[in-house]
C-alpha cells in the first residue's frame, strides 16, 4: 500500500477484476480495506495527509 498516495485502481491478481473505489472514497483501500489509506488516516490524525 503506498503511504503517500491513494491507489485509484487496484486489478486482483486471482481473477483479473479491476477494483475501483466506490462513490465517496478516494481510492480502493478506503473502500475495500480493513483501514483506511494512510493519507485519510494521517487526516484524522491532524496531518496533512500528503
């Protein structure tokens, strides 16, 4: 996962779909991980985010 930005498409190794976030999250991380990407959670914690 990259710690500096947010991955927009992600294609699945196994089966070849391509992931796209869903509407309202900034990328695929967001909307399919277990925890947000680090740049939304350095947001919540006070950082900048990038």
């Amino acid at each position: 996962m990259p710690t500096d930005a947010c991955a927009h498409f992600y294609e699945c190794r196994g089966c070849g779909a391509l992931l796209r976030p869903k509407p309202g999250d900034c990328c695929v991380f967001c909307s399919y991980g277990s925890v947000k990407c680090p740049p939304k959670q350095a947001e919540a914690a006070g950082g900048s985010g990038r």
